[in-house]
C-alpha cells in the first residue's frame, strides 16, 4: 500500500519563507475591505459510460461497467474565502493563462467588487502571474486588475497549504466520485453542488500556526549553529 504525499527538502529556507508567510495571512482578522481567499484548480476528465449502468438496489452500491469511453479533459477553478466559507466553482475547457486572468476578473468584479485590496493564496504554477493578466487585457484593464491583488504562494511541494485544494477535495468526494461525460452536464452539477455549500457558508478554521509548523516540521527548517 503506497501513500501520496508532497514531500519537501529537508532543510528548505525558500519552503519556509514562503509557509510562513502564508501561515501569517491565514491568521488575519476578518475584513470586508480586505477579503483573504484561496485560488486553486484542478483537472478532471471527462468520461462516458459505453454501457448504461446497473440501477441501485436496497443494500446494493451502483455498479458501472469497467469499459469507459473518453471525452477529453477540462479544468476545475475553486476560489474559496475560509473566514467566511463563501466560494466559486468554475469549469473551464483548459486553464491557461487567459483561463486564469478571467477568473482573476470575476473574482474583482463580481465576487469582490468593493473591496480595496483582494489577498490571494494560491501555488506558484506559470500562469498564476500578473503578466497573465497582461496576456489577457489591454494593459488599462490589466494594471486595474493587478493593482487590487495582494499575492502569497504557497511553497513548492506544500499545496496542502492552499485550503482551495481542500475544498477540490471536498467537491471530488461528494460531488464527483462518478464519471461525467461532458462539460456542460459538470457545469450544472457543480453549480448545484457550490449553490448548496454557500447556502450553508461553514468557514474554515485553520489551527496550522508557525509554532507547531517549527515543532513538527523541524526537518525542513536549516540546523543553524547556537
């Protein structure tokens, strides 16, 4: 039995800078005006069933045919603001930089219209860059949408530090532990699932702090001399 985990380089001054920095973001007191939230996506395949399914009986789980058709693969964007649980869900054909720089402007100017300062936690992945938004915009709609964000990345080998990745998770659990088999029919099953969570709005409570990061991950931290 094998477990999948990112693991980091013992002794990682650049994994830490940038943990720690994230840990100090997580740990600011709410404010409407500076709205802290987490960026994340993911792919997902789309597959059909050569086969139509066995209906469930009482007792019985679904049993689906090993055969499966493919009907290619597109991408899942989760944006989520943990102190309050507000989130979006978004599925898109790819996720390029152009990908990127539109969710970038959905979330300033519908889910955040207001706001001065919007505080992004997300990975370092190419496209997660304010040149995308150049990429994207002419440059007076670039430079106004870059001027509002606030950018921390989460270190290379700690996307457990994106709480976005934990609600990917959550959605894949719940929502798609099935095959799907075109992106309109994953659209409409997402917007179900993500109107139900915000209904609910549970935030997340993040107890990681730095002292237990140096306490349990004392490895990854350089053996300075006293």
């Amino acid at each position: 039995m094998k477990t999948y985990w990112c693991i980091p380089p013992k002794q990682d001054a650049d994994f830490i800078a940038h943990m720690e920095d994230v840990i100090d973001v997580y740990e600011r007191p709410y404010c409407k005006e500076f709205p802290v939230i987490c960026l994340d996506e993911k792919p997902y395949q789309l597959l059909g069933d050569v086969r139509s399914p066995l209906p469930m009986r009482p007792g019985q789980n679904l049993k689906e045919d090993a055969e499966y058709e493919r009907n290619g693969t597109c991408s899942i964007f989760a944006v989520i603001e943990p102190l309050t649980g507000r989130q979006h869900i978004s599925v898109r054909e790819r996720r390029t930089a152009l990908d990127w720089a539109e969710e970038i402007q959905y979330i300033c100017d519908v889910m955040y219209p207001k706001a001065k300062t919007i505080v992004v936690v997300m990975d370092n992945l190419n496209t997660h860059a304010k040149s995308s938004l150049y990429k994207r915009f002419k440059p007076q709609e670039a430079h106004r949408l870059a001027r509002r964000l606030e950018i921390h990345y989460t270190p290379k080998h700690g996307s457990w530090l994106d709480m976005a990745e934990i609600e990917l998770n959550i959605l894949t659990k719940q929502c798609l532990a099935r095959r799907v088999d075109s992106i309109d029919k994953l659209q409409k099953e997402v917007a179900v699932w993500e109107k139900e969570r915000n209904a609910k709005l549970t935030p997340i409570h993040w107890h990681f702090t730095i002292d237990k990061a140096r306490t349990k991950l004392v490895s990854i931290y350089p053996d300075l001399p006293e």
